[in-house]
C-alpha cells in the first residue's frame, strides 16, 4: 500500500493528502490524455536533494509539446513548486509525480487542450523493488506485448494512457512467475522494461537500444551513459536482437523507481553473471554516487530542498 504523505500540490496549492479529488468527468480519466513524471529526493551529505529535476523537467515539457497540452506554468514554476513540495512534506527522500492532465469542461475526443492542471504528489517508495528480486537478480519474461508503436502511441513522450502497455506486460510477466516484462518494437528487437530502461554488457562494452528504436529517454540511461563513458567504458546504442539478451555477459535495467538493477536471465536463459556481475557492481555505485551528492564533478545534478 502506498505511504501517504501531508499535502499534494494543486494547480498552486497545497492540498491535504485525502482531499486531493479529481471530477469524474475529467477526460484524462475516459482517454488517457495525461504526461507525467517520476523523479526522487535522495539523501545527501548537505540534505534530501531532487536528482536531475530541470532534465526531468524537460522531459515533461516534451510529453506536453507531443500531446500539445498547454502548460500554465514556466519550468521554473514547476521546479519551485516540486521543491517546496518536497520540504512541506518532511523534506525527506521520495519519489515526486507531477502529472499534467486536463481539466472537467468538454467531453468529446477534440479535447479543449487549454484547459491544463498540473498536480504533484511526493511520497517514499523504497520498496519499489521487491528486495530478494534485487539481491538475486531480476527474473525477465519477454512479454507478448509488443511496446507502443511510435506511429501509434510515442514511447518517447511519458503519457498516461501509453502505460496500458507497460501494465499489460508487466502483469503478464508477474502472474508467469518473472519479476519483469522485456518489451519488443514491432521489428522484434529489444525496447525496454515495463519501467525501465535496458543495458547489456558484452566483452565489458555497454549495449542499449537506441532512443529513435522507440523508448523513453531514460533519465537514469542518461546518467549511467556519462558516467559509464566518464569511468572509461565504452557505451553503444544500436539495434539490439531478441537472442543478444539470451548471449549475454550481464544484463541490468535502470529507471528513477527502481535505480539500477541486475537482471539474472531472461526467458529463463541466464546470464553469464546469473546476476550482478563485475561492471553492473561499478555501474551500481556509480550511480548511488551521482544521486547522494558525491560526485563533486555532478553536482549540479543534485538540487537541494
Ligand atoms: N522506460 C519506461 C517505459 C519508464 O516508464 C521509465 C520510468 N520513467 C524508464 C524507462 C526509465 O526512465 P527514468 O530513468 O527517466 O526513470
């Protein structure tokens, strides 16, 4: 169950947790026709600070322009907004989701796209990650869900309704047994998780897909693509094929959610790590590093609230 938190932020406002309601007849409800975010305050040596909040905000800003949403606030407000959301409710670590979605006032599918609401939630989530799943390795199932097609629903823009995929799969894999979905495009070639981003390590070199493959451009892919190249590993973006996952050195995943996890197999075909293997372990610390503040080269990743 979800912890709750003191206030939800509100087109402006500050509103109790419990009294946070939306009108039946929003259309973001009946179409899907919302962008949103998830991003997190971690701990640091000089207080909770939001990791990457102006690229994470930038990204929303995106999903917006893809959907033409009309957004009534400047990515400063929303910065500021996120901040003090953040110190209202205990200036603790949490993961933060602001939603864009639009408001009750028309119902036909020629949606009044000026009628933008920005609301924001924050609340701590350490067990995104089932913590055995993480000590083991994730268990992947390839899902027979195809992802979105980006003629269809764009992976790239964050959108609300876009996520029946990754629910689709996601469910699927965890009543299979698997802890997570491997979604294909419509070639067959790797996509990404329900959730997260997709790296494989083969001969010490980094495998991800492509952003112009269609997925999202993970914030954390991001992270682990600079630091990986700062560390002296060689990252590349291309085509990866179904059976690579099968060959593979070591897989891991990244999202904002669940951080950087290994994965033990896929389609039941181990790893030759069959888990955290020696250049996941780097890539672990690294990125625990970026988002507690200790990389004095990153700093300006970490904003303090
Ligand atoms: N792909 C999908 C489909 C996601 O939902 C997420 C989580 N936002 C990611 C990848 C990872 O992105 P990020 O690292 O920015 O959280």
């Amino acid at each position: 169950t979800l912890s709750r938190s003191k206030s939800i932020w509100m087109d402006g406002e500050f509103v109790p947790w419990d009294d946070a309601r939306i009108h039946f007849l929003t259309p973001s409800l009946h179409y899907g026709w919302a962008v949103y975010e998830g991003m997190r305050a971690h701990r640091t040596a000089d207080g909770t600070a939001v990791f990457r909040i102006d690229d994470h905000i930038a990204r929303l800003r995106n999903s917006a322009r893809v959907y033409m949403m009309e957004v009534p606030y400047s990515d400063e407000e929303i910065a500021e907004a996120i901040v003090s959301l953040v110190k209202e409710n205990g200036s603790q670590p949490c993961y933060i989701r602001p939603n864009i979605y639009l408001g009750y006032g028309s119902m036909g599918v020629s949606l009044d796209l000026s009628a933008a609401r920005v609301a924001i939630a924050t609340w701590p989530w350490s067990d995104y990650v089932d913590r055995q799943a993480l000590a083991r390795g994730c268990r992947v199932m390839t899902s027979g869900w195809r992802r979105n097609h980006q003629d269809a629903i764009p992976p790239q823009a964050k959108a609300t309704g876009a996520y029946i995929n990754s629910c689709m799969a996601k469910i699927g894999a965890q009543r299979a047994g698997y802890d997570d979905a491997l979604l294909l495009t419509d070639t067959g070639h790797v996509a990404e998780c329900s959730a997260a981003n997709f790296f494989l390590v083969k001969d010490g070199v980094l495998h991800t897909p492509p952003v112009s493959e269609g997925i999202l451009p993970g914030i954390t892919r991001s992270t682990v693509m600079t630091l990986a190249a700062e560390g002296g590993l060689e990252v590349v973006e291309r085509r990866i094929a179904r059976a690579e996952a099968y060959t593979a050195d070591e897989i891991f995943l990244t999202g904002t959610a669940i951080g950087v996890v290994p994965v033990a197999s896929v389609d039941d075909r181990p790893t030759t790590s069959e888990g955290c293997g020696p250049v996941t372990k780097t890539v672990v610390e690294a990125y625990e590093d970026a988002t507690s503040g200790r990389l004095p080269g990153h700093a300006d990743w970490c904003t303090p609230v």
